[in-house]
C-alpha cells in the first residue's frame, strides 16, 4: 500500500522514515488494514451463510475459519501497542451506532477467547457415556455430541458494520498523521534524507 502526498506521478521506490510520528502512522495503516480484512470476512461470510443450509450448500469450514480470522483481526485493532496507536474501548462512541455498542465489542472480545484461547471445541460439545447389557453390566463406551450454533448472518453484519465506522474513524487519523509525517519530511535536506534506508514501493 503506498499514498502519494502530492504529484501526479506515483513514487517506485522511497526512502523509510523511522521517526515515531512515522511509526505511528504504520501503526494506524496496519490498524486500517485489518478493520478492512474484516470487513471482508464478513462480506464473505454473509454470502455462505445465505446458500441453503438444507441441501448442505454452507461450508462450516469456509464459515469458522473467516469468523475466526475476523475475530481475531477485529482484536488485534485494540491492543495498544508500544505507541499507542490501537483503538479504544472510547473510540466506539466516535462511531455514531446506536445501540450498547460497548457491549457488543465485549460480546466479540469473548468470542475470540472462546475459538483462540479456551480449551473448549467450539464445533462440538463432547460426553463420554457408557452403554449397558440387558443384565446391567457395563456393555460399551458412547461417545456423543452437541453441535454448537454457528455465526449468524445478523451477527456477521453488526459486526461488518462496526468494522466499517471504525475504519471511517482510523482513516481520519492516517491522514492527519500523514500530514504531520509529511511536514516534518520537508525539513530534512536532500543529504538527510539520502542518508535514510530506501524502500520498496508497491502499486
């Protein structure tokens, strides 16, 4: 991803910056990157749950495996960082949602500790029973499950949505700490900014 400040022509190769104004602006893109990953997991998401669960057209495992990625993408966002780049629990109101937006982040934190970090399967509830003759003796071990409920497709779209107005949030602040970055940019000499790293820019 590269975003040219000013001239038409975009730049095939820069110089890197390392100032912590920079960093922080690395920070918010990557931050920015991940609210629009989520955004495409659940655009997907709701495509696959909208096919006909009663011919067996869902795929549970295209369905886990992006409300997982989702999830913990959405998480990542908040961690703050050594430069305190992440969203905040305060930043949710800034979205202009109605409705206990806190309150679903929430929901959408546990959710991510319940498929990443507990010991639980979250397909299946598992028991182990034993099975017994007609004299009453032990006959055979059973073992049976519950199936967990999946995503939904209401689920998914709050999600989607909130993803999306945090986004709208995070591309403010890239672009007022590129303007920052790019101020301070100007001040260094040709010879200082010869002497930084170059870098590779892709298009």
């Amino acid at each position: 991803m590269s975003q040219q400040t000013q001239g038409a022509a975009p730049p095939s190769s820069a110089r890197e910056l390392r100032s912590p104004a920079a960093l922080a602006l690395a920070d918010l893109a990557a931050i920015f990157d991940d609210l629009q990953f989520v955004l495409r997991c659940c655009e997907r998401l709701i495509t696959e749950l909208e096919r006909d669960s009663a011919s067996s057209e869902q795929d549970d495992l295209v369905i886990e495996s992006l409300w997982v990625a989702a999830l913990t993408s959405y998480a990542r966002c908040f961690r703050p960082g050594e430069r305190g780049m992440g969203l905040a629990v305060t930043d949710l109101s800034a979205t202009g949602l109605k409705g206990d937006v806190v309150e679903w982040h929430s929901l959408l934190g546990k959710l991510r500790n319940f498929y990443v970090d507990s010991n639980a399967n979250p397909r299946e509830l598992f028991s182990v029973g034993v099975s017994q003759s007609d004299s009453g003796t032990a006959d055979g071990i059973v073992i049976t499950s519950i199936v967990q409920p999946q995503v939904d497709e209401t689920t998914v779209r709050q999600t989607g949505r909130l993803a999306f107005e945090l986004s709208r949030l995070v591309d403010d602040r890239i672009k007022t700490q590129q303007k920052t970055v790019f101020t301070a940019a100007q001040a260094l000499s040709p010879d200082n900014l010869n002497e930084l790293p170059p870098i590779a820019v892709s298009t």
